[in-house]
C-alpha cells in the first residue's frame, strides 16, 4: 500500500470497511432469521396435530408469506411442507413405542388425516412399515439375551420355509 497515492489508500480502506460492515449485516441477518425460524419450528412441534398455516408462521417470524418461505428453506434445508411431512414421521416413530396404541391411532395423533395415507408415507421415507418398524423398536428394547434367542428362532424359521 506504500506505492498507492495517499487517495487510493483511502478508497481501499473504505472499500474494506464497507465490505466489513455488509458481512456484519448479513451475519446479523441470518441470526435473525434463524430465530424467527425458530420460534416457527418450536409452534409447529406444539401443533403437529394441526399446525399452523403458512400466513401465521409468517407473521410469528415477522416476515411476508413470500420471503418467509424462502428463508424457512434456507434455515431448515427442506420446505415447510416437507418439514412437516418429517416432523409427524419423527413423532409417529416416538409413539410406536407405545403398544398400548393402534397404527390408526399413531397416524391421527401424528397429525396424519388419514391412516392408510400415513402408512404408505411411513414408508416411503423409512422404507419401512410402521408395524417393522414398531417391531424393530419392540426387539431393540429387549435384553440383549432375548435378541439373540429371538435371532434364533427367525433363522430357524427361515431355514424350516425354506426346507418347504
């Protein structure tokens, strides 16, 4: 910077600050939203059974519909029809561990308007049924000893089908 009239060296620096001072703004930005976001993500957990619509995420995030949606994509990685898609999947999988509850009664309390609709989602994005799934939850629970004996009996039932 020696060699620069003492101008130029000005107008870097400026330049610099400028640049400095928009980092800072979109730094403080992206906080914000990421808060705002927030707020909506903890509304929707509260109310997957009926979350709320578009409009009133927006306005709890103090944005427009339009620029919510955006920045809700940018913050979470998925929209917001997907992300409620994964939020009841995620709570439909908590409940399956619960088999004092029916499949129909998971999907309901998921926030699933229709069951047969939640299974075939279930599995779409598990790749497994929500009665696999439960089963897999049931024998993951048991002591290790019954998992081996349980293990046990599959293959010997494989081996007997397979004999047939």
């Amino acid at each position: 910077m020696g060699s620069l009239p003492i101008e130029a060296r000005d107008l870097t620096f400026g330049k610099n600050r400028d640049l400095r001072q928009i980092k800072c703004q979109k730094v403080m930005t992206t906080i914000k939203h990421r808060m705002a976001v927030q707020k909506t993500l903890d509304l929707i957990r509260g109310r997957i059974q009926d979350p709320p619509p578009l409009c009133e995420l927006a306005s709890l995030a103090g944005m427009s519909r339009t620029y919510f949606s955006p920045v809700f994509k940018e913050i979470v990685g998925m929209g917001l029809q997907d992300y409620l898609i994964c939020a009841r999947i995620d709570k439909a999988k908590d409940l399956l561990g619960d088999v004092n509850l029916t499949i129909k009664q998971i999907a309901y309390e998921a926030g699933f308007k229709d069951p047969d609709h939640f299974c075939r989602t279930f599995k779409k994005k598990t790749g497994t049924t929500p009665t696999d799934w439960r089963l897999r939850k049931l024998e993951d629970s048991l002591p290790k000893f019954i998992q081996k004996d349980l293990h046990r009996t599959k293959l010997e039932r494989r081996k007997q089908n397979e004999v047939t």
